[in-house]
C-alpha cells in the first residue's frame, strides 16, 4: 500500500516536472528565433497555437501517466484485495491528491507566463515561487490550524492553486500577441 501512495506521488511530482520542461520551451525558439510575430500572423488564432504546441509536447507525460495508474492500481490492490472499488479514497486522500494536481498544474502554466515575461530562467523563477508558496502554506498549516481542519485549508489552497493556473492561462493567452507585437 505504502508503495502505491509513494509511486502515485512521485507520478505527479515526476508530471510536474514534465510539464514544467514543457512549458518553459513552449515558446522558446520562437523567442530566441525572433520569429514569434510571424507565427502569429497565421491565419489561426491564440489559443490553437499554444493548443499545437502543447499537443506536440504531450507525448512527454505518458510516462508520469502510466506511473500514477500503477501507483492506483497498487494502492486499491493492497486496500481491497480481490475487489476493484476505490473505497481507499477517503476526504484526506482526495483533498491530498486535488492539492498535488493543481501543483503539478499550476507550476507548468506559471513556467509558461513567466518565459513570456523573462528572456531567462523562468523555470528556476517559477520553481522558487512555488517553492516560497508552499513553504507558506505549510507554516500557515502549522500555525493557525495545528491538527484541526487542516484537510480543509489544504482543500482551499488547491481551489486557489486551480483558480490560479485558469488565470495564469488566460494571462498567457492576452500577453502572446503583446510579446509577439514587440518582438
């Protein structure tokens, strides 16, 4: 059972970390070509263009794919033998997978707004700042709830760590064609 938790964990950190390489490249030879002005003068709007690029670059997680269902497949296999259910998946399990997700979501899109912002070193920027995030969350964890209700503020902070990757998205769709403009 421990072995599935910890291969599921290491799935997502191992998709974050995917993703992350992804995104800071999504748009990296157009930048450094100077050529991100003529991609966007394409008869094609925005959002299909970083749709292809992120097309073009999913192949990258299948592995971190395939290792979170092995990891699930453990788990329910050591918590139910013999059966198929997924009763292992209590609130705290839920609220804990939710939270890691929208991590390993948030910190791709974060790259990916920040290589448009910064000619270098967005990932290890965008790394720090998840880094200096979560060291906040856990020391607001461990101040202000001490054992009580701290599933619940792990549910807020991934409803946050959600809303914030929407929003970084929509931020990296309007400063495309901005940064394409002044390129």
């Amino acid at each position: 059972r421990d072995t599935g938790q910890v291969t599921m964990l290491f799935a997502l950190i191992y998709f974050g970390l995917d993703a992350s390489l992804l995104a800071s490249r999504i748009f990296g030879d157009e930048r450094r070509q100077l050529t991100l002005g003529t991609l966007l003068t394409l008869p094609k709007h925005t959002g299909w263009f970083i749709w292809q690029k992120l097309l073009g670059g999913s192949p990258v997680i299948i592995p971190s794919a395939v290792l979170f269902g092995i990891g699930c497949w453990l788990e329910m296999a050591w918590r139910n033998p013999g059966r198929s259910s997924f009763e292992w998946l209590d609130s705290r399990v839920l609220i804990g997978i939710s939270y890691i997700v929208s991590q390993a979501l948030l910190l791709p899109v974060l790259i990916a707004w920040l290589s448009l912002k910064l000619r270098r070193g967005a990932m290890p920027a965008g790394i720090a700042l998840m880094a200096a995030m979560n060291v906040l969350i856990v020391v607001i964890i461990e101040t202000a709830f001490r054992g009580s209700n701290e599933k619940w503020f792990i549910g807020f902070a991934a409803a946050c760590s959600a809303l914030l990757a929407v929003t970084f998205a929509i931020l990296i769709h309007r400063t495309l064609p901005r940064v394409a403009a002044a390129e």
